[in-house]
C-alpha cells in the first residue's frame, strides 16, 4: 500500500456500506435542518437570508471544526479498519 493509498481493492464493500450510512445519517441532518428552519420562518423567527450571511464567532468555528474532523476521522477509522 501507498502512503497515499487508504483503501486496498478488497475494501470495496466497507466502502458501500460507509457510503450508505454516511448517506443516511447525512440526509437525517438535512431533513430536519429544513423542517426546523421551515418551522422556525413560519414562527417569524428566523430570516433565512441572514442564516446564509452568518459568520460564526472564533468560539463556534473551532467547535465546528472539531466535529467536522471527528467525523472524518469516524468514516476513515470504518474504511480502514481491518475487518
């Protein structure tokens, strides 16, 4: 294996199943993202142009950073685990 090889050929069916989970868990978050944002607008609430004008504080940018890596080191510790 490469030092930029993460997957062998044998890997194929981790990938699918990583794949599809990460689809499903993906569309979870998306779905209710939308209901809750839809929600939240009919409620007066919340202006959905200024949810895509938001610039997160320093605080809130590194806690997304760090779920952001969290979650890529979860889909890279699946693909690579030995099975």
């Amino acid at each position: 294996m490469t030092k930029d090889q993460v997957l062998q050929a044998t890997d194929i069916d981790r990938l699918g199943q990583a794949l599809i989970n990460l689809t499903k868990e993906l569309w979870i978050v998306k779905d209710r993202q939308r209901v809750l944002e839809a929600a939240l607008a009919d409620a007066e609430l919340l202006d959905k142009i200024a949810i895509a004008a938001y610039q997160p504080d320093e605080t809130l940018a590194t806690e997304l950073k760090t779920e952001r890596q969290k979650l890529i080191d979860g889909v890279i510790n699946v693909l690579t685990a030995t099975p």
